[in-house]
C-alpha cells in the first residue's frame, strides 16, 4: 500500500486546485476543492466531481489509518477498495496507536512563542511513529504526533490528556 507520504502525487494527478462552480466551497489552504479532470473511471469518478480531502478528517486524521491499521484511506476510497478487516485486527492485536493533538490553551499568545521544544514533547511518549510540526503562529497547535503504546498501558496517552503543554514553549522576552 502507498504510504500516506505518496498521496499529494495521486492527488494532484486528479486535477488542478480551483474554486468550485459558484466559488464554494474550501480546504484548509482556502483554495478551493481539488477538482477532478479527466479522471479515470472508478469509484471516485461515481461519487462527484469533487475530491476534497476534508472528507478524510484533514489535519492528519486520516493518516492515522496508515499508522495504526496499514490502511491508505484514500487509495481505498478511489480504488473502491475494502480493508481486510480480519486480517489486520489479528495483526495489530495488543497495540493500540494515538493521534496527540498538541494544542495551546486559549490565553497563550501564538505571535509571543519563540520557539518550541518538539522533542521534549515527543519525549513524552516511549513509541513515537511520526511528529509533525505546524506553524504555531497560525493555529493554537504545535504538533501532530503518531504514538503507539500497548493496549493494556493507555497511561502515556492519560498523561498528555489533560496535561500543559506551555511547558514546551521558549517565549519571546518582552521589549
């Protein structure tokens, strides 16, 4: 299967990022929705014109099929393809995998961060599949994190549930 990493060439195969007819509609760059041309017959092509990744969860969620199961959700969706769901419970049986949303309480100021600490965060967690940073000046998120812990032992994941994360900020000194 093709890792999620491969999906933007498959993607952009489809068609060219325009606005929809009427300028409706958007993803989260505020483009538009990827509109497909002269795509090949196929479940995709049956659904609609559009294929907006914002029906996958956007910001990371839909990787996380890739991580936990093996599973590429937008191969499966414009190949009309249905995992083996069987197969890989038996797989991955006694694991359990986690997106961590790293977000910032409200009362953090985005533009007064200075930098942050990516691996102390990632220190937190004994199995990390991937970190993926974000622009923290935009969005009260600094991270993406893909972690994988037994399934009998959730205590790393009950630990940065409720836990602040300002701890992992360098702020900018004021003038």
């Amino acid at each position: 299967m093709r890792s999620p990493r491969t999906v933007r060439p498959l993607v952009s195969r489809l068609g060219r990022r325009r606005a929809a007819p009427g300028g409706r509609g958007g993803n989260l760059t505020q483009r538009g929705p990827l509109v497909k041309e002269d795509a090949p017959r196929g479940p995709a092509s049956r659904s609609g014109v559009l294929f907006n990744p914002l029906r996958f969860g956007g910001w990371c969620a839909a990787d996380l099929a890739h991580f936990a199961h093996g599973v590429d959700p937008y191969r499966c969706f414009l190949r009309g393809e249905r995992p083996d769901w069987e197969r890989i419970a038996e797989r991955t049986a006694g694991r359990t995998t986690a997106l961590i949303v790293a977000d910032l309480p409200s009362s953090v100021d985005l533009a007064a961060i200075a930098a942050v600490d990516h691996e102390g965060f990632a220190a937190r967690f004994s199995h990390v599949l991937e970190l993926r940073p974000t622009d923290h000046t935009r969005y009260p998120v600094f991270a993406f994190t893909f972690v994988r812990v037994p399934a009998d032992d959730h205590s790393e994941l009950r630990a940065v549930l409720g836990a602040d994360l300002r701890e992992h900020l360098r702020m900018r000194r004021p003038d």
